[in-house]
C-alpha cells in the first residue's frame, strides 16, 4: 500500500462527508429511506494521504507526512481543508497538526478538523487550537421509527 490508495476507507469515508453528491433512495436495511450528501457536494475535492499501514513506517500517521500534506494542499491553492486526524491536545509549539494548521491559515486558508471520537465527555475534544475550525455534529434528513406493541395489541408510532 505504498501509494495513493486509501487502506482502511476512512479517508475515502471522510472525503465523501465533506464534498459527497448528491444520492437519492439511501437507506439502512430499507429504513429511514432519503438522500445523502456532503456537507459541500458541489465542491472539488482533492485528498492527501499522510496515513499508512504500520507495515510501511511502523507507525501509522507520522508528523513528518502530515506536515509534507499540508505543505502540499498549501502549494495546490486548496481553499479549505477538512481534516480528520488528532490525538491528544499537546503544546501548539509541539503539536504538528496545530503547526500545519497555523501555516495554511496564514495562507488564507480555512482549517476544519473533526473533534475526535472519545465524547461526549468533558475534555475529550482533540484538535483545539484556536486558529481551526473544529465540529463534531451532523445532521440526516431522515427519521427512524419504530413501534410500541402493547399487551392490548394496540402499536404506537414513536
């Protein structure tokens, strides 16, 4: 896997919540039938792997490849960088992902991470920088119902 492609989908999974199209008739198993979209579905889109099986650098995200992303989104003219990576909140002088972050929006460019997925805790949002941008919310166009079958025999919608 020493190329472009994504290993495990979260990247690809990531990329289509923040610039997916469009598609009708989206369900879970039949349920909630709707359509589904990115938070931008109009937008181009372009992604930078910095993440690798441990097989290849023994780690999986090194500073070293975030930097070198970023670098490279900054040289390409992205307009807006949607992130899904973190770890623990560290020193700014310290943190790459906080260091990253600050270069691209020198550049004019805006940050938006993901909060991390250890909530909804107190102190569990990563990525807290104050110059990024960071979520941790979405929304379906959808609901889910279920029923309520009394002993009666009557079923309520809820």
């Amino acid at each position: 896997m020493n190329n472009a492609r994504d290993h495990e989908g979260h990247g690809s999974h990531t990329l289509s919540t923040a610039g997916g199209k469009f598609v009708s008739g989206v369900s879970i198993n039949g349920i909630g039938i709707g359509t589904a979209k990115g938070g931008s579905p109009k937008a181009r889109v372009a992604a930078y792997k910095v993440c690798w099986p441990q097989t290849i650098t023994g780690g999986e995200c090194t500073e070293a490849d975030i930097l070198k992303g970023f670098d490279v989104a900054i040289e390409d003219g992205v307009d807006v960088l949607s992130v899904s990576l973190g770890g623990p909140p560290s020193d700014y002088f310290q943190d790459a992902i906080a260091i990253a972050s600050f270069h691209a929006v020198a550049k004019g460019i805006t940050v938006v991470f993901s909060a991390g997925n250890d909530g909804p805790a107190p102190g569990t949002v990563t990525n807290v920088a104050p110059w990024i941008i960071t979520v941790g919310a979405s929304t379906i166009d959808r609901e889910f119902q279920a029923f309520v079958e009394l002993r009666s025999g009557l079923r309520l919608k809820v």
